[in-house]
C-alpha cells in the first residue's frame, strides 16, 4: 500500500486521515501547505488547517458575512 500523497511505500509511521495515509512530512494545511505536525484543526468542508490558517478563514468568514449584511448609508 503507499501513501496518498507521495505514493511512496509504507514503512514508517504515519497519519491516517479520511480515509488516506500521509506521511508525517507530508500530511499539511490545505491553505499554507505547512505540514501539520503539531496537530490540526479541519474547516467547514472538513480541509486540514494549521491553527493559524483556521483563525484566518474564520476572520474572513465573519468579515464576509457582516458585508453581505450590511445597508448602505443615505449620504
């Protein structure tokens, strides 16, 4: 069996994640493409993100539905 990203043979330790294994070097955030050794966290569509990643499409999430909501001002 080999590794879902690399296709390189199984022979070391390794993430399991959806379904896939990764190499530990391999395994990374869907956004910064860092590899995620210290832990993840997964996004609304369930994507891999490192803390900071996650932080920021949360932000962007917020700011994006306040926009959507707001009224326009009489100048």
């Amino acid at each position: 069996r080999n590794f879902a990203e690399c296709k390189e043979a199984i022979i070391s330790d390794y993430v399991n994640y959806s379904g896939s294994k990764f190499h530990q070097e391999c395994f990374k955030c869907a956004r910064c493409h860092v590899p995620l050794v210290s832990g993840f966290y997964e996004d609304s569509s369930g994507r891999p993100l490192d803390k900071d990643c996650l932080w920021g499409q949360l932000l962007m999430d917020h700011i994006v539905k306040d926009i959507d909501n707001a009224v326009p001002a009489d100048y």
